[in-house]
C-alpha cells in the first residue's frame, strides 16, 4: 500500500509539474511572439521611412496595403504586397515588396518605392543569399550601391541605360561579380515598367 501511495504521489507530482511547465511555455511563447512581431514591425517602418520622405504621406504604411496579382515584371509567380502612401487622402506612392530573380544564388527580396510622378523613392534589399564581399553589396550595410536607384525613373536614364555598364548600362556592376547586379537593376526598372502600365489602377486604390 505505501509503494502504491509513493508512486501516487510521484505520478500527481510529476502531472503538476507537467502542468506548470506547459503553461510557462505557452506564456513565454505568447511573450516572444508579441516581441518578435513587434521587432519586425519596428524594422519594416523604419525600412519604409529610408524609402519614401514623411512628407509624401500621412497614413500608416504597415496597414494600407493591397495584395497585386502575379506579374512576370515583379518577379513572382504568386501575388506581391505592395504599401500604399496617401497625403491628405489621396494615393501619393507606392512601396512594392517586388523580387529580384536570378541573383548569383538565388532571388532576392527587395522593396521599391515610386512616387506618383513614376520617380523612385528609394530602394533596398532586404533578404538576400549573395556571397559575402560580392553580390552582398547590394545590402546597404555593405555598401551604398543601392542608393543608385533613388530619383530614377524610366526617362532617367532612358530604357538603355537601365543595366550595368558592362551591359551598356548607366549603374554600376561590382568587382568579381555582375549576376547580382544586374538582377537589382532589372528587378528595379521592372517594376518601374509594372508602375507605368498599371499607374492609373494603381493610383485610384
């Protein structure tokens, strides 16, 4: 009797602290979670404020937003996000989060702002597999290349000069490394071509 009552009491002890342990895990996980996303929210406005001048809206950016049907021009074969700016009610750019395929290993994940005029804001690569001293020159953190693209639109430079200067382009290519390169500058003006041929659906959202 007094072995059954021993393991009653170690298998209720057991249970409790089964209990208790799920139950940290889940707070702890429902804290880290709220973190986590607060963490990415905080890093995709301050993304937002490097790309597009607080003066072209008054809206918040993380929540006007509209899903566009897949285009071959914004480099994906699903829909693409994209952030609408307003000042005073009315549409005054837009943020695509459009892709730059056929990197040096891969694609890569960018976000192109574009006024209403078709000008761009800004640009950045925000998720990348390029090879490090290389193609990862593209990332701001490395260098400043792609501060290149900011006032740029299809008439400057012209559709020619939208490529690397070994392509004949007006932008540059990195030592060592073209592919990468060359897949911001046509993911870039791509997109500034989707801009153009969609301007006034676009601007009427």
């Amino acid at each position: 009797m007094e072995l059954f009552a021993s393991i009653r009491r170690n298998s209720l002890g057991l249970a409790i602290f089964a209990v208790l342990t799920a139950g940290l895990i889940a707070i702890t996980h429902q804290l880290t979670d709220h973190t986590i996303k607060n963490n990415i929210l905080d890093a995709q406005i301050s993304a937002f404020n490097e790309i597009l001048p607080a003066n072209l809206y008054d809206n918040d950016l993380t929540k006007d937003t509209a899903i566009l049907p897949a285009d071959p021009l914004l480099g994906s074969e699903e829909g693409i996000k994209i952030h609408i700016a307003r000042k005073n009610g009315e549409v005054s750019g837009i943020i695509f989060e459009t892709i730059a395929p056929r990197g040096y290993n891969g694609n890569l994940d960018m976000l192109v702002a574009i006024d209403k005029n078709g000008v761009v804001t800004g640009s950045r690569v925000i998720s990348h597999k390029e090879t490090p001293g290389l193609g990862d020159k593209v990332d701001l953190k490395k260098s400043k290349w792609i501060l290149s693209f900011a006032n740029k639109s299809l008439d400057n430079p012209d559709l020619k000069g939208w490529g690397v200067k070994k392509d004949g382009g007006d932008f540059d290519q990195f030592t060592g490394a073209t592919i990468t390169p060359r897949a911001v500058v046509r993911a870039v003006k791509n997109t500034l071509i989707y801009f153009d041929q969609h301007k006034d659906t676009l601007l009427a959202y």
